[in-house]
C-alpha cells in the first residue's frame, strides 16, 4: 500500500477503476470516486500489457476536465 497524504492508494483504482481517461503524452490516468465529490486519479503508462508503472497519484474534485482529455473506458454503472 502506498500512502498520499495521509490516504491510502490503493492498486484496485488502476486494477477496477471507474473509468480511464487518455493523457497527454501516452499515460493513463485511472480516476476512482473515493467519497462523495472526490476522486483518486492514478497517472500511469503501460509499457506491455503485463508491465507499468506509475507516475503519480492525486485527489480531484474536477473529474469533469480530466473527462474532456477523452475518455478511454468507463465502467458500467
């Protein structure tokens, strides 16, 4: 478990996030809702489909601009 201020990240945001929205320069951001109005966003790159890593983690309120990158996949609610 890796921590971020005081708040544990967990791998199941990158393993079963909410959606997937496209980055800038071939990352992957993972956003995750956490509680009501605020979301995990894990930043990633998948070298392989079996490799990756992460860049860093962060917590937003404002998933509707990360929303406007593209969104890649989101899950069925």
């Amino acid at each position: 478990m890796i921590w971020l201020a005081a708040i544990p990240i967990s791998w199941g945001a990158i393993e079963d996030p909410d959606m997937i929205v496209r980055g800038y320069a071939g990352e992957l951001l993972a956003i995750k809702r956490v509680e009501a109005g605020k979301s995990l966003v894990v930043v990633y790159r998948e070298r392989s489909a079996d490799d990756g890593f992460v860049i860093t983690a962060y917590l937003t309120c404002r998933v509707g601009l990360l929303m406007k990158r593209g969104v890649l996949w989101r899950k069925n609610p």
